[in-house]
C-alpha cells in the first residue's frame, strides 16, 4: 500500500510539474525558444516522457472491469446524494475534458420504483488515486435529456436532493422534463427543464438549487436553499414574461409547514401566508396587513380532493385571469381540470373591474365539478343602469384555445340613461326591460358570437344579423366607439 502511495503521489507531482511548466512557458514560446528546444533532446524527452506516464495513469479506468466500475459509482452516488441509480451495460469512459464516465439508457429509483429516465449520463471522477477501483470517487454529475415522473408520494424529490453535501462535486440537469402524474398516472403537467444545477456555495456556506424551466409556455426561473438549520426553505421563483417576482419562506414545524410569500407583480404587491398538513393545503392573500383591500382565502383538501377559494377585493383584473398569458388560462388549457375527481368552486367579489369602472359589483362564481368547467351565476353591472349574469356556461377548449360558451341575461335598469351613454337618437329610444341570449366567446381571438338574441321575449332577426360578431379592440376606447356603434345599429333596426 505505500508503494502505491508513493506513485500516486509521484504522479500528482509530475501532473503538477507539466501543470506549471506549461504555465510558466507556453506564452514565452517563440521561433528561437522552439529552435533551442528542438536542439535540446533532453527537454523534449523528458517532457514527451512525463506526458505519456501521465496520459497513461488516466486511461487506467479503461481496464476496469465494467460491472466492478458501475458497482462502485452506483455505492459512492448512494451515499452522496442518496439517488439509487440503475444502469445499463453501455459504459463507456473518456478522460477529456477531465475523466468522467459516459452512461447511455440509465434509470432512478425511489423505493424500487422508477422515478427518471435518462438518456445521457455523465459521471466525472477525481483522479487522486486511479490504481484502486475502490478509491474511484464521484465528483460532479451531468444529467442530459433525462425525464422525471412525480406525483403525490414523490413531489419533493428536488428539495429533498438538497439535503446532501455538494462541496465535492455539483449535480446538472440540462434539457429535461418533469411529469407531475395523479394516483391513477395520467399526466396532469409539464415542466420543462433547460438547466438545473445543485452546488454549494463556498462563501455562504451553504447547499443552493438553480433552476430555468417552462410551464404552460412560460418560462420561469427559480433559486432555492436551507438557511443553517435545515428549519427553514427559502426561494425566490421569476417569470420574467408575467413581470412577478415571488419570495418564499418556507417553515418545517412537526408534521406541518407553515410558509410566507411575496409576491411582486409589476407594481402590485401580495402577501401569502399558508400551511400545509398531511392531506390539506390552506392559504391566505392579502395586500397588507392593517385593512386589506384585497383578500383571498382558500384550500385544497387532497383526500378527497376538493377546494374553495373566496375573495373579496376592490378592483378584480381579469387578464390575470384570462389573460392569454395568464397562468390560469394556460392550466384550464391543459385540460387537467375536466377530471371528474376534481371539485373545485371559486367566489370573488370585486368593486370594480381593473381598467374599466364603468363595470362593478362583480360577483365571479366559477365551479369544476364532474370533469365540467363553469361560471353560472357569475353577476356584474354596468353603471348601475344594467345588470348581466351568466346563465348555462361552460368553459373549454377547442384547437388549443380557450372558450367560454353560456347564455347571458341582461336585466335594463334604465333604459333612458343607456341611450344617453350610447347617444342614441331620440326617436330611436324603445323601452327595454330584458335581453336573453346565448353567446360563444375565444379568449385567444377575443371574438364573441352571439345567437338567439330576444329582447323583451322577441326575437328580432335583424339584430341577430347586425351582432352575430363582436371582435374586441386593443384598448378600452377603441371597444367603447366600436360598441357604441354597433349598438345604435341594433337599436335603429329594433324601433324599425
């Protein structure tokens, strides 16, 4: 054994002679420098000599029995990371850029199930002491084009990963995905992974997860770690498209965790206080502290799965909501919500709608239930004047984009103030009381097709002509003159 530590030791100096020289000479080299060293064979052969010893001491590994080297790497990643991998025979090792082994077809395990596929797996070793199979050790992972299957028994594998020391080596997770499955392994999303990495920040002290991914066509970053001890969870998640920022906190108290969060959107600000328990997840929003403006409560109960968010709020946004970027327009997309598992209802009540107060006294009720998606008894009014509510609807999807289909009853409170809005030609102004009709609206297209229409219990088919189409402009004034329009066109052919 000293022998052999002896020649290990020897080689780690001649790899650090080479190391040096090179430093100290490769930038002196010139026409007569390179002239002297071809005359000076004892140069040269040294040199020539010290390159193939330490060539040869790296492709040592090469002649490793495969099933020995994959026993070996398989015990040393179990200890450090506590990943039970499982390899195929294809093993092959390459010692530039620095000796590592490239594994082709791998798998992880958790509990003797599979948890990733990986089509590309790169292990890089230390080369302190290449003459015993026994002193192989692993130093940083690469994990290329690699899928992973969670669901409810294995959701926190990428935290938990965190637990483990990284001042030997990182772990990388390059062009990857993630399937989040329900208990009967149907997909219910994606994320995409682009790059991940686990290292350990020689400053801080301290273990810290990177990460850019996509979800839904959104990209999103996150950066995450333990503070010192392991009590505490803290991230911060961007999506930059969305322009939110979000700040967590995350506390581990016996079989509960109790969790804080920021979040920043634009200049809007909302704070998150939650807890998660074996089987339930509650949560509550608010703007600050001493008399909210706005506040949600909710939670989601998981066995059985059921959930509940009410709020109440001044001013209610609705392209957070179906917005053609917005998250929940992107997760009704998925279709994860027609499983007839879910039930789900949602109450909100906003004085206002964010960019245009002529609407108010919102009441948005939407309910998932028996795989169907809807928003009856949603109720909203327009100046006071008018009253809508949202009969019979459903929302879904149709060649990827988002519809809502429904019929809308319009209580007019005073006609006479409607016209006035509307400068209606006097001679033009008919009482109204009721307008009944059914409706089919593309969130993505922002186009309404409206049929049936009956005004006072009369269908009018000249009306239904004149607004089969409505197409929504870019802003609130260019809709307020296009409606007014088309509107007073309806009207005239009404009062005939």
């Amino acid at each position: 054994m000293s022998k052999t530590n002896f020649f290990v030791k020897h080689l780690k100096n001649i790899n650090n002679f080479i190391n040096n020289l090179l430093e100290k000479n490769l930038n002196k080299l010139n026409f007569k420098n390179l002239s002297y060293l071809s005359k000076n064979n004892k140069i040269i052969l040294t040199f020539v000599a010290l390159f193939v010893i330490f060539i040869s001491y790296l492709l040592i590994p090469t002649f490793y029995n495969k099933n020995d080297i994959a026993k070996v790497l398989k015990n040393d990643l179990q200890s450090k990371f506590d990943l039970n991998f499982k390899f195929s025979k294809n093993i092959k090792y390459n010692i530039f850029p620095k000796p590592h082994f490239v594994i082709t077809d791998s798998k992880i395990l958790k509990n003797q199930k599979e948890i990733s596929k990986i089509s590309k797996l790169k292990i890089f070793i230390s080369f302190d002491d290449f003459l015993s199979l026994k002193n192989i050790e692993v130093r940083d992972l690469i994990l290329k084009n690699a899928n992973f299957y969670l669901n409810a028994n294995n959701y926190n594998f990428f935290v938990q990963l965190l637990n483990r020391s990284f001042q030997a080596g990182d772990i990388k997770i390059n062009n990857s995905n993630i399937f989040f499955k329900n208990i009967k392994d149907e997909v219910l999303f994606i994320t995409k992974i682009f790059k991940m990495k686990y290292y350990f920040h020689s400053k801080e002290l301290k273990n810290i997860f990177y990460s850019e991914n996509e979800i839904f066509n959104i990209p999103f970053s996150v950066e995450s770690f333990f503070d010192e001890d392991n009590k505490r969870f803290l991230s911060t998640i961007n999506l930059n498209l969305l322009k939110l920022n979000i700040e967590n906190e995350l506390i581990f108290e016996n079989d509960k965790k109790v969790g804080k969060s920021k979040f920043n959107l634009n200049k809007i600000k909302r704070l998150v206080e939650y807890k998660i328990e074996k089987n339930s997840f509650d949560f509550h929003i608010f703007d600050k502290i001493d008399q909210p403006s706005s506040s949600y409560k909710g939670n989601f109960n998981f066995k059985p799965f059921y959930a509940n968010l009410k709020g109440i709020s001044a001013e209610i946004n609705l392209n957070y909501l179906f917005g053609s970027n917005a998250i929940i327009a992107q997760l009704l997309k998925t279709e994860i919500f027609n499983s007839k598992n879910i039930d789900f209802k949602l109450t909100i009540n906003a004085d206002n709608v964010y960019n245009n107060a002529d609407f108010g006294n919102i009441n948005l009720n939407s309910k998932i239930q028996d795989g169907f998606i809807d928003t009856d008894n949603t109720k909203f009014e327009w100046r006071n004047f008018v009253n809508f509510e949202l009969l019979e609807s459903l929302i879904f999807v149709r060649d990827g984009e988002l519809i809502l289909d429904g019929k809308l009853k319009i209580n007019v409170k005073d006609y006479k103030e409607v016209y006035k809005f509307l400068l209606t030609p006097k001679n033009y102004r008919n009482k109204i009381d009721q307008i009944d009709l059914n409706f089919t609206y593309n969130f993505d297209k922002k186009i309404a097709a409206l049929n049936n229409i009956k005004i006072d219990n009369k269908i009018n088919e000249n009306i239904n002509k004149i607004l089969s189409k409505v197409i929504l402009k870019k802003n609130d004034l260019q809709n307020k003159i296009y409606f007014k329009n088309l509107l007073n066109e309806a009207i005239k052919s009404y009062a005939g």
